[in-house]
C-alpha cells in the first residue's frame, strides 16, 4: 500500500481545491481511497468522482450532500456553546 497526502492549496471549492485534488488522484496507478478532515472532506467529495477513486473516508469532515453548499450544511446546526467565549485580537 501506498499513501500520497497532497497539500491542499486552500483556494476553495470553487478556486479549484477539488479539481486538483482530483488531478491528483489521477496521477495515481491503481485505485484511490480519499480520506479528508474537517473542510477536507468537502474537498474529497468534489475530487471523488475521479475514475480510479474507489471510496471516500471522512474523518470528521463535512459530508455535503450532491449540490450542497457548506452554508447550507452548517446552518442545519446551532452554534456551538462556546461561541461568546471567543475574542478577536
């Protein structure tokens, strides 16, 4: 077995974060297993649709359903408690 973890470039969704990260994948001789954390989960359900991707692993990431934003998924949710908490410098 072999692991590749490829930088994310943190363009975003639409600046293009999936689109490499499948490119990426595409480099790859064999299947591809993603596996993303946080926003990069997000990232690997873009880049999942590569052909050589056999499955998507998210480790506590955001799983956006086909069209989903992460406005919307947020938004499903209520702030965390901790918020007023939290002070800008």
């Amino acid at each position: 077995m072999t692991v590749v973890a490829s930088p994310n470039p943190l363009r975003g969704l639409t600046g293009g974060d999936g689109e490499y990260l499948k490119a990426v994948a595409g480099e790859i001789d064999g299947p591809v297993l993603l596996a993303g954390h946080s926003y990069g989960g997000s990232v690997i359900t873009a880049a999942g649709t590569g052909d050589n991707v056999v499955g998507l692993v998210y480790i506590s990431g955001f799983a956006p359903d086909e069209g989903e934003n992460l406005t919307d998924l947020q938004s499903k949710f209520s702030a965390p408690g901790a918020i007023p908490y939290f002070r800008q410098h």
